[in-house]
C-alpha cells in the first residue's frame, strides 16, 4: 500500500444505479455521485462496501427482471 493511502480518509459514495466507490474525503464527488455516509481508511470502506453491495446488478436491470416489468 502506497503512503499517501494510509494518510488520506476515503468516503463511499454511491450513482443512481446504486453502485458503490470510494472517493478521498476532502474532494468534491464525481458528477452522479452522492455520500452514503461511510467514511474512514481505504480499507474500512471497502469493507463496507463489500457487506452493503450485495448484488453488483445496476438498479435499473435488477427492476427490469422484476416479476410484472
């Protein structure tokens, strides 16, 4: 692990099709992306969101496989 990734604070951050990332905490986040509430080293969220992203199927295909779509 480089230096600077134990230094920096990490956020998760999540897009409209529920995807999640993780983005350094003192920058503004990307166009589409919005705070989940997570924040702390690279690998606390990472775990998190290894627990919380149960399926990587993007939201619009998961409701298009719905019963009745």
């Amino acid at each position: 692990m480089q230096k600077a990734d134990k230094l920096t604070s990490y956020k998760v951050v999540v897009n409209h099709e529920e995807q999640y990332s993780i983005w350094p905490s003192h920058k503004d986040n990307a166009p589409g992306w919005r705070d989940v509430g997570k924040q702390g080293s690279k690998e606390e969220c990472l775990a998190f969101i290894e627990q919380t992203w149960t399926d990587m199927r993007p939201l619009s295909i998961r409701k298009s496989m719905q019963p009745g779509n």
